[in-house]
C-alpha cells in the first residue's frame, strides 16, 4: 500500500489524542503522510541505496570531490 498525503488539514480536525500528542496548533493548517509500518525505511538503508546506485553511475570519491570542490574526509 503506497502512502498517502494529506495536504491542508487543519489542526482543529486532528484527533485530540494526537493533537496532545505532537503540539498541534488548531489554527495551523499540516500536511499529513500515512504509510504503513513495514514501508518506513532508516536513513541507513536510504542512504546505502542511494551511495550504490551512484556507484554503479561512475561515482568515486574522486568524482565527489571534484563536484563539490574540497577534499573529502573519510572516517
């Protein structure tokens, strides 16, 4: 199930429970995203497919480095 947006929602139609929850403000209006548990990704699993598909496109550290114009510092 892909999520799903929900833009210009005001604060004052929150459920008061998550209202309470997170600080909304009921004259603010959000944007709410709604996805299932098992679709959340870390950061960590993002990143790591982000660096492999830069790899498989030529990225090196080399190449970074001379994009963004300053030596790299590796860990």
């Amino acid at each position: 199930m892909p999520s799903t947006i929900l833009d210009n929602v005001k604060g004052s139609d929150f459920p008061k429970i998550w209202a309470d929850k997170i600080d909304i403000i009921s004259n603010k209006t959000y944007t709410v995203i709604v996805q299932p548990q098992e679709e959340r990704q870390s950061l960590q699993k993002i990143m790591s497919e982000i660096s492999g598909k830069a790899k498989t496109r030529g990225m090196t550290p080399d190449v970074l480095e001379n994009i963004l114009g300053e030596k790299i510092k590796y860990r």
